[in-house]
C-alpha cells in the first residue's frame, strides 16, 4: 500500500498569503504623486544612469505629503516615498535601455 499524505489547505494557503511581498500604506498615492511632479522636476535617469540627488528631492517632497496626509512619522512618510521614487527610476531605466 502506498502512503497517503495530508495536507491543511487552510494553513497551506495562510502561509502562501504571509509570504507575499506587502505595499506599504500609501504607496501608490506616493507613486503617483512623484509621477505625476516628475515633469516639473529633473528627470529620474539620466544617460541610463540613475540621478541620485533628483531621486532624493523627489522623495522628500513627496515624503511631506505623504505625512501631511497620513500623519504618519517622517521615517514611515520617507520609507513609502523612497520606495516608490526607486520604482519609477527603475522603470524609467528599464524603458529607456529597450
């Protein structure tokens, strides 16, 4: 006789559900926001490289709104706005090397 095996699909499909990576609280309003200001600004990606110091003003501006709207510490307002600024500098990269 062949062994059987049992499996808790609810705990099997908790723990896939923990796995998963989690946005943080206001990021895509922070991606949006720099998306939508990045036209005003100095772009992300320059040459293929990355502009630091425009990825840096971008996300404290967007870090201020973001706080200002959550009211969340500045730490918490930065950590969501330097995410999402590094995403769009990533796509933005991406798109301009294809």
């Amino acid at each position: 006789m062949a062994a059987t095996r049992k499996i808790d699909w609810t705990a099997a499909m908790h723990e896939l559900r923990g796995s998963r990576t989690q946005r943080p609280a206001g990021f895509l309003a922070a991606r949006g926001l720099i998306a939508a200001t990045s036209a005003k600004r100095r772009p992300l990606v320059v040459a293929g490289t990355y502009d630091r110091a425009a990825i840096m003003s971008a996300a404290v501006a967007a870090a201020k709104v973001h706080q200002a709207r959550t009211g969340s510490t500045w730490s918490e307002a930065m950590s969501v706005a330097l995410k999402a600024t590094w995403a769009l500098a990533k796509a933005a990269r991406a798109s301009c090397a294809h």
